[in-house]
C-alpha cells in the first residue's frame, strides 16, 4: 500500500479537499490519535456518523466528553457492544448493531445514516473488521460503503493500523479511496 506519511496540520488539509480517506495510524499512541483525527473531522463536519468496531458506545462517549467533543453532532454506530451483552437496536444518539461480523445490516444502517444525517462516515478500524470476517468480505461491504458515499456525495475517513497497512486485502481497498495517508508526528 503506498501510503504518505504526514503530520496532522496535513492531515487537516487534505481532508478538507479529499472525499474518501485510509489514515493509517501506528498502535503507539493509538487513542491519542485518533482523538486528534475525530477533533478534525468535527471542525470539518456538521453531523459525523461513527462507526465504531474497536470501542463500545460507553467508551466513546467518555473520550469525546473528557476531549470536548461534541457528542451531539455524532451518531455513534457502535458494532462491539452486542458481543458483551448490549442490545440491538437504537438509544439516543447511538445504533447497536449485533456483532461486527454483521457486514449486511452494518451497511444498510451506515446508508441510511448518510442519506438522511450525516455528512461523513468515520470507521475505526478497518483492522478490526478484519478480525472479524474474511478479507474478500471486508474488501466488498468497504468498496459497497466507498460507493454509497460517492453517490450521496458524502466524506469517508478509514481508520487502518500501521500493523495491517501492507496486507493485500488492504492494497486492494487503496484502488477505491482518494488518498491513503499514515500519520506521523504529535503536532
């Protein structure tokens, strides 16, 4: 995967002119990056649809509050809790979905969220989904995601570890985005 490596002020940038991102994050110091990313695309984005496969809605919810972040103008579409007991279904300004393995229904419940609400989708992570299900399976249900939000004319962010950045599943994701970055340095 050819990917550039790029300090967050870049990263501010190209997302303000880049419609469907891969940032490709190392795993030290993981959550505080992402954080910074997320504090990006709420400056950028009046309603952010979250999808969340690496930590359940509880989690989120104290990051975003602990960093100021407006959880108001984020639908939190949280796939892990359901496999520690949360129930399906909707609460507040969060959507269960069963089981990250469910790629089907996550698809439909992300589409119907960017139709109606949301100006960008931001899934952390990749990787995770990758645990989860095979890698053709995450290659289609990314690529029918990727489609969706070009025809709605909506942003993607697509959150990778460092780790997985050289796997083939992942090289092939990089044919359907406008740019895959690795962010480098903590300005």
């Amino acid at each position: 995967m050819i990917e550039k490596k790029i300090s967050f002020k870049m990263l501010e940038k190209k997302m303000a002119n880049e419609g469907v991102l891969i940032i490709v994050v190392p795993k030290v110091g993981y959550a505080k990056r992402l954080v910074k990313i997320v504090k990006i695309v709420e400056k950028q984005n009046e309603k952010i649809c979250y999808v969340s496969a690496n930590k359940p809605r509880k989690s989120l919810i104290e990051t975003f509050a602990s960093e100021g972040i407006d959880r108001k103008r984020i639908l939190v579409v949280d796939c892990i809790a359901g496999e520690f007991g949360e129930e399906g279904g909707v609460a507040g300004e969060t959507i269960f979905i069963s089981t990250p393995k469910d790629l089907t229904r996550l698809s439909l419940v992300i589409g119907e969220v960017i139709k109606s609400d949301s100006d960008i989708v931001f899934v952390d992570s990749l990787s995770t989904f990758m645990l989860y299900n095979p890698g053709l399976t995450v290659v289609r249900f990314v690529h029918n995601l990727i489609s969706k939000i070009r025809v709605l004319e909506k942003r993607g962010v697509f959150i990778v570890l460092k780790d997985d950045a050289s796997s083939d599943l992942l090289n092939d994701l990089c044919l359907f985005v406008d740019d895959v970055v690795e962010i480098g340095g903590a300005d």
